[in-house]
C-alpha cells in the first residue's frame, strides 16, 4: 500500500514522514498545479533527502497544461530533478513525455491528466509507453475504479482525502474581475475568498489565484474513510492526501490518522465508524465532508 501526502514545506514533509506516510508529492511553478506551495529545486532537494533516508519516496508534480515558454524551461527542470534524484513526477501533457524520454533521463512518469484519465484502455496506453502508474480522475465512482484496477496491473492512484478542483483556468479571474469593479483586492489563497452558490446560502466554493492561474474547489473536503475496506479489497491500494486548503499539523494529523487506518487494514481490524469519528474530529468545522462522485451510479453521473 501507498499513501501519498502534498508537502507545503520541509518542516511539514518531516513531520508527515514521521506520521507514516509512504510518499510525498511536492513541485513548484509553473510545472505544477494546485499545490499547497510551490516549492524551489533546493526545497525539493532538501526534502527528497529526509525521505530517502527513511526509505521513503518522493514524487514531483509536472502536471500542468504546457505552452511554448514552459516547454522551453522544461529540459533544465527535468534535469535538475533526475540530479536530486526525485523518485518520479506526474505528466500528462504529452510534450512533457515526449520531451523526458528525448533527454533520456532516469526519471520515472506517473499519467496524470486530470479529467481525461478515465479508461483502464486509455492508461494502458500510456503505460505500454513508460509510465508505472496512473492518477484517475477525481470525478470517476467507485465502481469505475475497480472495474478499472482489475485490468492493469500497474497502480491507480485514488484520492481519499481533501477538496477537489472543480474549476481550473489559466486567467487570473479574480483580478480581472477587480479591476473591472475598480476594487483593490488580494486574490491569493490566504485571503480566504469563496463563492456561494444563489441556491445554496451555505455553500462555499474556495477560490483563489497564483501563479497558474484561478482555482476553484469543491465546497466539500472528500473523505473516503468509510470505504477504505472496500478500496482496499478491491486492489486500490494508492491513496492520495491533499493538503492544498489544509496546512501545517492540522494536515499532519489528518494523515497519521489514516496511516492509522492502513494498519488496521493490514491487519485485519479496520473498524470503519471508529475512523470516521476520530475524521471528523479533526476536521475543519468550516469543510464539511462528503464522498463526491465515488459512490454514485456511473449511469447518474454521465
């Protein structure tokens, strides 16, 4: 089993290492999206270090939508990491892959395209080409998940825990949006901005702007908890953490809590209600939880 968890910092990449955690996923601009920092070579260097010497791994996102001046800076960047050496990236845009197998480098690919990845036939594809794993789209049920692991005999990664891109643009949205108001606002997600849908008073969808762009998330944190049983009976047995909305211990403690869980697992004596309980303890009162799309009809959601 792996349990994947995003790192904002060292600090923070040391103390999910002591927590259990079997991998960490890190990056920096503009080569990944939606991180909860971006962080420099050295940063990564640092990192891949610590996780290293405790036998655990680390992956490096490259999983934006490239242009022409990214794809220029990408060769330097890819060279720096296989240097480090980082363990593998994610890419899903093509001239990312095209251009890693050209330099010839020791770096391994994970596929990950975002919403496109949502055939077993489609990651084959890639796999048949390099690449040693996959990340699904977030918007798959659990019953496409399974059908989808049982024909590939590489991993599949599954998000088990965090807030789920619903919106992504390479505009900066918000600021447009300011100036056109005449307004003078910051648009960075510290500044803690929502939308609301008119519907639903409630609701609140995070938004915020960096570096790529605007980014717009789920009004819920997705929590599979009360089917990690059934995740783990059916071979998915890489669970991704997103820690871009939660930062420092708080993140820290929601990942020992299901390294936890994994053990019990292992074990034989995952007790799902007990699990779910200590979760919601944990987490944010202003983040309810929610299983998004994965228990859903596949009929329903098409």
């Amino acid at each position: 089993m792996n349990i994947i968890a995003t790192a904002e910092s060292p600090e923070q990449a040391g103390a999910l290492l002591d927590a259990g955690v079997d991998t960490l996923y890190v990056g920096g601009h503009p080569f990944g999206l939606r991180l909860p920092r971006p962080l420099s070579p050295d940063e990564i260097e640092r990192i891949a270090g610590m996780a290293h010497a405790r036998g655990k791994k680390i992956t490096v996102a490259c999983n934006s939508l490239m242009h022409n001046e990214q794809v220029d800076q990408l060769p330097q960047y890819l060279s720096r990491l296989a240097e480090i050496p980082v363990d593998a990236i994610t890419a899903g845009d093509p001239g990312a892959i095209f251009i890693l197998e050209e330099l010839g480098l020791p770096l391994l690919y994970i596929y990950d395209a975002g919403t496109l990845v949502t055939s077993a036939e489609q990651i084959a594809f890639w796999l048949d080409r390099g690449a040693i794993g996959a990340v699904a789209a977030r918007e798959l049920t659990l019953t496409e998940l399974k059908k989808m692991q049982s024909k590939l005999e590489k991993p599949v990664e599954v998000l088990v825990y965090g807030p789920t891109c619903i919106h992504q643009s390479g505009r900066p949205l918000l600021t447009n949006y300011y100036r056109y108001s005449g307004l003078t606002e910051r648009a960075d997600k510290d500044r803690g901005l929502y939308l609301r849908d008119p519907k639903n008073p409630n609701s609140q969808y995070p938004i915020y702007e960096d570096e790529d762009g605007t980014h717009i998330f789920s009004t819920e944190d997705l929590s599979l908890m009360p089917c990690l049983q059934d995740l783990y009976d059916s071979g998915l047995h890489t669970w991704k953490l997103d820690g871009v909305l939660l930062h420092g211990e708080a993140f820290v403690k929601i990942a020992a809590l299901f390294v936890e869980a994994k053990k019990a697992l292992e074990s034989g004596h995952f007790v799902a209600a007990g699990f779910v309980n200590r979760l919601k303890a944990l987490q944010p009162e202003t983040r309810p939880l929610g299983t998004g799309f994965y228990l859903k009809n596949p009929d329903d959601v098409k």
